[in-house]
C-alpha cells in the first residue's frame, strides 16, 4: 500500500502535512528539516522544487525558493540528498513543484528518480489533468508515483469528480484563487469546503493555503481530512534560534 494511503487509513486526527522548500534556509537543510518534522509529528512532507518563476507562491514562499535557487539547489542534487535519507525516513513525502521544472529534467527520468527515494506523490500545479490524462497518466501509473491535483473554489463539480476519478492519492483543495500566504481568512472557504465535501469523494481531501494556527486546522478539519502548512512553516524556520529548535516549537502548537 502507498505510504500517503496508509497515513489517511490510519488517522486519528487531523493530518498536518508541512510544506518547505527544498535548499532553504541552506542548501544542505533538507534531510534537517525532514528529521526534525518527522520527530516532531508531521504525518506527511510536500518537499518544495525551487523554481524561478512560481506563479501559485506567495512572498513568503517565492522568497524562499529564490533563495534555494541561489544556493545552488537544483533536481539532482535534490534526489542526492534524499537518496541519503531513504533508508530510515518513516514519513511520506510529495514532492510539489513546476512541470517546466520536470520537463527540463526528463519526465521519466524524474519518476524513477521520485521512486528510487521513496516518493509518495507529486504535486504539479500547472499541468493541466487533460495533458497529464492524456499524455502522461501511463508513465506516473507505470512508476506508481500518484499524480496529486489541486482543486480550487471556481473548480466545478463535474471536473472534481473527474479529478476524483483520476487520483490515487488525495486531492488538493486551494482554499482560495489566490496565491499562497494571503491574508484571507480559512473562514471564508467555508461554503467551498462544504460543497467538497457534500460530494462524497473517495479519495481524502486535503486543505492547503491560508492555514496558519491550530484554530486553522481545526476548522479545515471539518470539511477536509487535513491540512497543509507552507508560509507559517517557513516564517517560523527563519528564526534566530536552530532549525531543530523552531521546528520543534513551531509544531508543538498542532501536534
């Protein structure tokens, strides 16, 4: 069974799920970072690809991605560092990033890579389901690398169902049309996160932007299986202290 399905099979309470990119605050952050989130109750990891031009990002996260860029970070050295922790890391990870960013590596090439390290699934926010249904579904299937969509408030309910139809992971649902780290509330998504779930959808849900307290979470968890954390997160680890020290304190507000 796929590590994300176990983590949604076996839940007892709301899956928190932190989202970071990969390089940031260092280049060598990455395995540090995963430690530290999986010691401290993070029950699955969206491992951030730093791009150049990330049209979903808000300040907080396009920062830090620059920033990784600027480290040095890139696909290969990517994998490397993960290859290194393979062996002993317990907590899926999905990868998120941009299919320009997959193209120029190779899109085979970076499925078997994500299956050599243990990839649980990968999130690509800009490649539309009928390209990927069309052109693509055979390879992400042939690798068993789940394709993760994003659905969002102006998402209609025939395209979830397909969309429902096409995961074997869990869907995505972007609490508002804006980029990430707004100053919208989670609220305000209310009447979109209930008509979701008024579907009945087999697969999880997954609520992602503009989740930032334990009141967050809380309150996506009522319509969604979970959260996801990525601005806060990185806000917290931009802290003076050490990244095992704000990792720790950050995730004690939710775990």
């Amino acid at each position: 069974m796929n590590k994300l399905k176990k983590v949604f099979n076996n839940k007892e309470n709301s899956i928190v799920s932190i989202y970071f990119s990969a390089g940031f605050p260092n280049l060598d952050s990455t395995s540090k970072i995963i430690k530290s989130l999986t010691a401290n109750g993070a029950d699955f990891i969206e491992v951030g690809i730093p791009f150049s031009d990330p049209l979903a990002d808000g300040p907080t996260i396009q920062e830090s991605g620059s920033i990784a860029l600027k480290n040095g970070m890139n696909l290969s050295i990517l994998f490397d560092q993960l290859n290194e922790i393979k062996d002993f890391n317990t907590v899926p990870l999905v990868m998120m990033g941009y299919w320009n960013s997959i193209l120029q590596f190779g899109v085979e090439r970076f499925l078997i890579s994500c299956k050599s390290v243990g990839i649980a699934g990968a999130i690509l926010p800009d490649l539309p389901l009928e390209v990927y249904d069309r052109e693509y579904k055979v390879l992400f299937e042939k690798h068993e690398i789940p394709f993760i969509f994003l659905i969002s408030p102006q998402t209609s309910e025939e395209r979830i169902k397909k969309i429902d139809q096409l995961s074997n992971g869990f869907i995505y649902a972007v609490s508002s049309s804006s980029t990430t780290g707004n100053k919208n509330g989670i609220e305000s998504a209310e009447p979109y996160l209930k008509r979701i779930q008024s579907y009945q959808l087999k697969n999880p849900i997954v609520t992602g932007f503009n989740i930032k307290t334990k009141k967050d979470v809380e309150f996506a968890s009522q319509f969604t299986d979970g959260v996801v954390i990525g601005s806060a997160f990185i806000n917290a680890i931009k802290k003076n202290a050490s990244l095992e020290e704000n990792i720790s304190e950050f995730m004690s507000e939710y775990k």
